[in-house]
C-alpha cells in the first residue's frame, strides 16, 4: 500500500499503538472479507420546503436550477469542521488531517 503524504497546511500527528494495530487489522479485513454497502434513508422534508421558498428567487438571479446539492454539500462541510479525522489519510505511522 503506498503511503500518503503530507501537503502544505496538513496536520501530521502519530498514531498510537492501538489505532496502528487497529489501522493494521483493517487494511487485512478489507483484502479478506466481503465488502458491504450502507445506505442511510435521510427525511429531506425540511430541505424541501427551504427549497421551494427560495428556488424563483435563486434561479431568476443566478441563472441556474437550485438542486439538493448545496445543501448537502453545506451539511458535509459542517461535519467536516466538526470532526476532522474524517478528512485524514494514514501515512507510515502517522495519521494526516487534511
């Protein structure tokens, strides 16, 4: 497996025995075992309504259809800024937090 590196403005922390042995196992479990799909079932409801609200308003300004995504993408960005190792990569013995 070729290791990540590190880009400018990447935080770089060592990886402690436990998350190395876990990272270790992990890597083995994907080679070996099945791999599984989840899908999660999301109650865009409120999304909708906001939508709705405010769709002439975007499209008549911007020029183009106000679809689900920036809504989405906000709530991704949001998640991310919260917890951070989501957006990580595993270096040799280190983790990387882009």
């Amino acid at each position: 497996m070729l290791a990540a590196a590190a880009w400018p403005g990447d935080v770089v922390e060592p990886m402690s025995k436990l998350r190395k042995l876990t990272f270790d196992h992990m890597a083995i479990a994907k080679r070996v075992a099945a791999h599984v799909t989840t899908v999660w079932e999301i109650d865009l409801t409120r999304i909708a309504r906001v939508r709705s609200a405010i769709r002439a308003e975007f499209e008549s300004a911007s020029g183009q259809k106000l679809t689900y995504l920036p809504f989405i993408s906000r709530a991704v960005v949001d998640a991310l800024g919260e917890f951070k190792n989501l957006n990580a990569s595993v270096g040799d013995n280190e983790l990387i937090v882009h």
